[in-house]
C-alpha cells in the first residue's frame, strides 16, 4: 500500500467514523449502514482476498457498533430517555438469534443479502415518512412470550449478518407498542451493544485461520478499521444524541425515514454491484 493510499483510507475510515457516530446518536442505530460501505471502498487498500472482504467489514462494522452504542446509550441515560427493562428483557433472544445469525454468515454471500435489506430497508422508511404510518399505534406495551422471542431473535439474526446495530427494526417495533421516538431511539441504541459484543466474537471465531485476510484482521474482524473508525465515533456520538433531544418528534420521524431511503438506494446498489 503506497503512503497516499495509506493516507486516503485512513481520512476514509475517519470520516466514516464521525457520520457513523452523529448517526448512532441521532437515530439509535449502531452505524452499520455508514460503515460497511465504507469499508467495503477502503479494505481494498489494505490487501487481502476480495471474496474475503465481505465478511470482515460486517464483522469490523460490529466491532466499531460496540463503542458507538455504550457512547450513545450512556449519553441517552443521562437524561434519563432509556428503557433498560426492554433491553434487559430482550437480551438473552438477541444473543440467540446473533449467534444463529454468524453461523448463517460464512455460507450466505454479501451482494444479494444487500440488495434484499435495501428493500427492505425502503419499506421500513414508509412507516416514518408518512403520517398516517407513523402515528400508528398497534398496542400500549412491548410484545412478550413468543413473540417477543421471535422478533428479538429475528433481529439479531438479521442484524449480525449485514454487521448492523438493529436500530431500525428496534425503533419501529417499539413506537408501534406505544413507546415515544425519543425513547424509542435512546433503548435503541443499547440493542446495539447486545447486538455487536457477541457478534464481534462470532466473527472473529468463524474468521480464524482463513487464507487471504486483509493486514491487521482477526479472524473476520479487522483491528486497524475498528480503531480507526471507533475513535471518530466516540467523538461524534454525543453530538447526534444532543440533535436527537433538541428536534420535535414529528421532526424526527421524517428526517429518519428520509435517511432510511438514502441507505436503501446505497445498499441496493452496492448489492447490484
């Protein structure tokens, strides 16, 4: 890698880092849907086997969702907007369905899981751009039992493969049972940290011992990126949970629906790629 090269990936993935922070603190996600393609651009850089390349930026996109979500969550805590009775119920299924979710991973290709979650990601920006959607309310408290079971699992199945922090489906779940979108978006953001911490180490264990790993990876986790990208995310994450408290909740919703069509035309095209 030449010293220019070296340069631009290192202002890519700092770059990356802060959009994926302000993100994380402003939405609830982890800052999945800013890392990956991101490094899927800057990996190249770092050499390794391109077959390779797919895995280990979700894998590295989980490691830097560990540090953006504890930074938000912690930022969302001190003004008291998190519900840790959600986070604490829907912890051992999200665990669950991370590990079903890695498993998946080495035998699932990248591209036409991205083109699926684009469009699913299009349909998801309808319930916050539409009024009459996103007013809706479907009951007055969180699903419990089975259900609870199956979209806690689901989610973190779902969210480990594409290396994501599950806020989306988090925060859609829970403004339908009734939860505000502040609050929606500040428990959000602590699913992400259930989501990555064990996901990271999936990665890193299904990634061990493979054959053309880009320099600095451990297993499917590449150490270099993650620091990089997290440093920035530490930085901006407050700013984005300090954005997310100083706009109206109608506000909010439509801002947020508008960044879920941006990053389903991404993801869809990085898919078709």
């Amino acid at each position: 890698m030449t010293a220019v090269a070296g340069i631009e990936a290192l202002a890519a993935m700092l770059a990356a880092g802060l959009v994926a922070g302000f993100a994380g603190g402003l939405f609830g996600i982890g800052g999945g849907f800013v890392v990956v393609p991101a490094l899927f651009a800057v990996l190249p850089l770092l050499g390794g086997s391109p077959d390779e390349l797919a895995h280990v930026a979700i894998g590295t996109s989980l490691a830097t969702i560990v540090a953006t979500s504890i930074r938000s969550v912690h930022a969302h805590a001190k003004r008291g907007a998190v519900d840790f009775d959600v986070l604490k119920s829907w912890a051992p299924w999200i665990v669950l369905g991370v590990g079903g979710g890695v498993l998946l991973a080495a035998r699932v290709p990248g591209a036409g899981l991205a083109a699926i979650f684009g469009t699913g990601v299009l349909i998801m920006a309808v319930h916050f751009l539409f009024p009459l959607l996103s007013e809706r309310q479907l009951a007055t408290a969180m699903p419990g039992g089975a259900a609870r079971a199956g979209i806690a699992g689901g989610l973190g199945a779902f969210s480990s493969l594409l290396g994501i922090g599950g806020g989306t489906i988090a925060i859609i779940v829970m403004t339908l049972c009734g939860k505000s979108i502040h609050r929606a978006i500040a428990t959000a953001s602590g699913i992400g940290a259930i989501i990555a911490i064990p996901g990271v180490i999936g990665f890193i264990a299904i990634g061990l011992g493979k054959p053309g790993l880009p320099f600095g990876s451990l297993g499917f986790v590449n150490l270099p990126a993650a620091l990089v990208v997290t440093s920035t995310t530490l930085i901006s994450a407050p700013w984005g949970v300090a954005a997310a408290h100083a706009l109206s909740p109608s506000l909010l919703r439509r801002i947020f629906g508008l960044y879920l069509v941006l990053i389903g035309i991404v993801m869809i095209r990085n898919g078709l790629k």
